[in-house]
C-alpha cells in the first residue's frame, strides 16, 4: 500500500492512515508480470461470473476464496428509452442492485471480508449508512465469521430487517453516519476486529474498482465518454476512475478515463458544494435527506473525488428530495428498473445534466444505479394511487381509465 499524500509504501496490513502524514493508505496496483492484454484478456474472460474474475486487479494474497456470496457481474443495459426521454444519444445502466444483497456494498464487502480472512480476523465490522449493513451482516453469515454492524437507530425499516435476520450484532446508535462513524473508530481502537470501512479501508476500497472493469468488459473492451454516480464519502466515485485507468495503462483498454460526474442530495452535499466554490475542502454538514444512504456529512475521500470530476471535465451536482423522487420514477418507467434514494440521486443528475446540454448525443454514458428500491419503499408512497374497485366486471368499467382505442 501506498500513502495518497507522500507516497510512503507500507506491507498489506489492516492499516489505513500514513504513520507520517496521516493521509489514506491506498492500494498500488501491481501489474501480472510477464502477461501480455491478450492473456490477460483471455484469463479474465475464463474466470467466475463474479468479481472475482478479476482477482488479478484485487490485494488478496491467495487469489480468489471459495464459499462466499459471489457478488458483482450485474448486469449492463442500453437504456434507450431513458435516453430518447432526456434527448441524448446512447445511455447505459450498470444495475448494481442486482447483487446477493441488492446493493454494490456487496462488491466491497467480499474483497474486505476475503482479506480480513487472509489476516485472520475472527470478527468483521462496519459503520454503515443501511447498505453496508446489509452487505457486512449477510457476507460475515455466509463465512462463518461473527459479526458487528453500527447503523444509526433512524434507518429505513427493511434496510435494518434485511440486516438482523442474517443473525448479526446489530447496534443502533442514537445519532447520524458521522456519529456513528466516530464511535466505530473508537470501538476499533479497543477491539482487534476488521471494520472493513475503517481499519480495511483500502481494501473495502478496492472492491468498487471492479464496476469499472465489468463496464469496460461489458462494453466489448471499451470505456465509455461519461461515467454518472453517487458520492457518499467518495470511495465509489474515485475507484471507478482508478479501476479505467488501470485497465488504460495495462493497454486492456483504449482511449481517457472518462468524464466524471459526481451526484449528492442537497440535503447533504459537501463534495457538490466544494465542487461549486472551486475549492477542494469539504465543509462538513449535518445531513437532511431522504437520500439516506449516501448521507455522509464529513465524507473522507471528497477532496480526491472534487479533484477528479475537475481533471475529467466533469462535475458534482445536488439535487433536491423531491428531483431523487422524480429520478425513481423516471428511471422505473422508462427501464423497469425500481431503484432506491441513491439510484434515484444519479438519474436526477443524468437529467440535470442533459437539460443543462452538458452531455453531447454522440457520448455513450454509464449511470450507475447502486441500490434496490425495494429499501427504501416509503418515499414513493403517494406517487400514484390505485384503482379501488369491487370485484364485478361493472366496477372495473366504471372506474378504471382504458386505453383509448379501448374505450372508443
Ligand atoms: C454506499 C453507497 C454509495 C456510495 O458510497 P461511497 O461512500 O461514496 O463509496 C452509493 N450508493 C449506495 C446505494 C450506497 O449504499
Ligand atoms: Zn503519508
């Protein structure tokens, strides 16, 4: 691993701040030696249908485990119909929520919970803003490891049911994420567990690189113009532009990492509000969003997700409580797929940006949707409404809107 500020180099340890500088530790990616992109190619397409695919591209000593929940190789949709709707050219959907527990959490998970394995660690960790939750509770089940899971206590219901069933220590902390956060830190300061957002982080972190690989697999071995996803504390953001330029210097792929947009809730935009005063510091904020699960007020990698919707040309944008509605909606209606706050976050960017004519039609843009919206049931209540009805033919006549050459 490497220091992200001074480039200090430290053996692959459950350790994530620079003893120097106090800067994130980071993964440095070692190429296979002696393969050319052919091989490499070839040995990738022979691999699971799961990331582990790309054990060459993850810091596991052993390569791939056995026995786990396979997570990752979701699916990649061409999105016309959204793209028609929003005047752009060719859009794509990388529906992470098909996963073993319906969110990309899933893919940071099993490469933490695979090293923490490696290490020996007997018990895993995490503070979670309800995905992770999920993902640590039902990884930590399928491995036989014992587990322990900080959620703040406001959570949506069936983000902490589809935690406790998988037989977890659930703890529910009166608080926000940065609270809890800040108490899991210290919990993991007395007790030699792997919290797999905090003491393997930059493993947890590597995790994520693997949507970009799947993308530019995806896609017949080519990158895309315009990447648009999620920013909670940015770890996602900035892995899927170190997974593309990887993959661009081992000469798997061509052409540039593409232009990132980066996506928040107004109701907690530290990294969007930076981006927009042109500076890198992130101000931290009190989160007041429907968009829990990417409510991180003081969020750790920012500064390097601002930089780098910066150097892409790109941009982080905000969008209100009732715009990440309108996202759920448009996004279900135009590809069937039903997304949560977060996936609802990312198509009401995609749409700001197309009414903005940021996106130019002949760019072929990813957005990736990273949750299921099963999760997050109670804000499209109200949506709509349905026919009540009684069960005679006359009924259903009466009240029921036909189509037009029906009704005619
Ligand atoms: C965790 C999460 C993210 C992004 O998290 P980062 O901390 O930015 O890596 C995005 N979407 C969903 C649904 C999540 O659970
Ligand atoms: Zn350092």
């Amino acid at each position: 691993m490497t220091c992200k500020e001074c480039k200090t180099v430290y053996p692959l340890e459950a350790k994530y701040v620079c003893e120097r500088c106090f800067g994130p530790l980071e993964v440095a990616y070692a190429p296979p030696a002696e393969i050319d992109a052919d091989a490499l190619r070839r040995r990738i397409q022979a691999g699971p249908h799961s990331l582990w695919r790309y054990r060459d591209f993850l810091p596991l000593a052993n390569g791939a485990p056995r026995g786990l929940l396979p997570a990752g190789w979701t699916p990649l949709l061409k999105a016309d119909r959204l793209a028609e709707r929003l005047g752009l050219g060719e859009v794509w959907i990388k529906n992470d929520a098909a996963n073993p527990t319906h969110s990309f959490k899933d893919r940071v998970v099993a490469v933490a919970l695979a090293r923490a394995k490696e290490l020996g660690y007997e018990v895993v960790a995490c503070a979670s803003t309800g995905n992770l939750a999920n993902a640590v509770a039902a990884h930590a089940a399928a491995a036989g490891l014992d587990s322990y899971v900080f959620i703040p206590s406001d959570l949506e219901e069936q983000k902490i049911l589809a935690t406790g069933v998988y037989g977890t220590h659930l703890v529910a902390v009166r608080g926000n994420y940065d609270d809890v956060n800040r108490l899991c830190t210290e919990v993991a300061g007395e007790h030699d567990w792997a919290f797999v957002n905090i003491n393997m982080r930059p493993y947890y972190a590597e995790g994520s690189k693997t949507i970009a690989y799947e993308i530019a697999e995806q896609l017949g071995w080519a990158v895309p113009d315009r990447i648009v996803g999620p920013i909670a504390s940015g770890s996602l953001f900035t892995k899927i532009a170190k997974g593309f330029e990887e993959w661009i210097e081992l000469g798997l792929v061509k052409g540039a990492v593409p232009t990132m947009n980066g996506a928040q809730a107004a109701g907690c935009s530290p990294v969007a509000t930076a981006f927009a005063e042109g500076t890198d510091i992130c101000r931290p904020v009190k989160p007041d969003t429907i968009a829990k699960s990417l409510a991180i007020g003081n969020p750790a990698d920012g500064p390097y997700a601002v930089e780098l919707a910066r150097k892409t040309g790109g941009a982080i944008d905000a969008v209100s409580d009732d715009e990440v509605r309108q996202g759920i909606k448009l996004l279900a209606e135009t590809t069937g797929i039903f997304t949560e706050t977060a996936g609802g976050v990312t198509t009401a960017v995609l749409k700001k940006l197309a009414e903005r004519g940021d996106i130019d039609p002949n760019e072929r843009v990813v957005a990736i949707i990273t949750g299921e919206g099963l999760k997050t049931l109670d804000v499209v209540r109200g949506t709509f409404e349905a026919y009540e009805i009684d069960a005679r033919y006359e009924s259903f006549e009466e009240k029921v809107d036909l189509p037009a050459e029906v009704a005619a």
